[in-house]
C-alpha cells in the first residue's frame, strides 16, 4: 500500500511524450540564446576593431550598435529565463520584460550620452520617462489586473468580472420570466 502511494506521489500529470517534447523546447530556447551570445560576442568585436582600424576611436561609433545589441539579447536572455523558470502569467511576464528592457535601455541611453556629449546629461529624461512608465505598469499590474492571492480583497479586473457575471445572469434569469 505504502509502496502505490510513493508511486502515486512521483507520478507527473504529463505523459512522457509531452515531457520530451518540454525538454525539447526548453533546448532550443538555450540554443538560441547561445547562438545569439555568439553573434553578439563576434559582431560587436568585429565592430570595435572596424571602429579601431578606421579612427582610433576619435569617433567611438561601435557604442550605438553595441547598446542596441545589448537591448536586444537582454530580451532574448529575458524570455528564455522566463520560460525556463515556468513563470506563468502574461501580465507577469510582461511586467518582468518591460523592467528588464527599460533598464538596459536605460544604461544604452547613459553609454550614449557618455560618448556623444558628456557635458550635457541629457540620458535622464527618457530614463524617468522609463522610471514613470515602469512604476505606471507596476501599478496597473499589481491593483488592477493582478488577481488576489488570498482571495481576502479582489482586484479592480476580478470586481469588474464578478460585476459582469451577474448582469449576465440577471439577464439570463430575466429574460426567462
């Protein structure tokens, strides 16, 4: 009896066909990123150099591609953390990306700002841009949309729900008199 009830603890809810094909996913999803590291890594070497080769760095032009570069495989690494740690939720995940890209945005904007015109510290105002939409976001996500997890207090979305499911039933209940 004893030895079913281990069994029964160990057992997975998928199959074993589903499960490869998780782990399939999951592979490709690292070979992506490992392939996409490798592009990065040699593209923006590549890029240094051109940039070494044709002006000392007079001109230290490689920093814009390398900042967009840098946006890009963030996300990339970003998605494929998000996937592989099974974090569920699309309004989680997207809160977990838009942070992810406005901070890498953020130190793009800085490197930029710090190679064309150190003197003028323009780079802050689209990072409080960023900062007021992240927070704007955080709020949406977390007293609107974000259901309770206690079920004490529903949120904004859950109440709006909850209101639309009983106008429809006083309807159908209505309707049937």
């Amino acid at each position: 009896m004893a030895k079913q009830e281990d069994e029964r603890e160990h057992e997975s809810p998928f199959s074993q066909d589903a499960l490869r094909a998780i782990a399939k996913e999951k592979i490709m999803w690292r070979l992506g990123v490992q392939i996409h590291f490798l592009a990065f890594l040699l593209v923006n070497v590549l890029l240094i150099v051109i940039n070494w080769i044709s002006n000392q760095w007079m001109i230290p032009w490689f920093v814009y591609p390398f900042s967009g570069w840098i946006i890009g495989f963030g996300a990339h690494l970003t998605i494929f953390f998000i996937y592989s740690k099974g974090i569920i939720g699309e309004n989680k995940k997207a809160i977990i990306l838009h942070v992810v890209i406005s901070v890498l945005s953020s130190l793009a904007l800085f490197n930029i700002n710090y190679f064309s015109n150190f003197h003028v510290m323009w780079f802050i105002y689209p990072v409080i841009a960023l900062l007021i939409s992240d927070i704007v976001h955080f709020i949406v996500y977390k007293f609107i949309i974000k259901p309770s997890d206690t079920g004490e207090s529903k949120s904004w979305m859950e109440r709006k729900i909850d209101e639309e499911l009983h106008k429809a039933k006083e309807r159908k209940i209505g309707g049937l008199e």
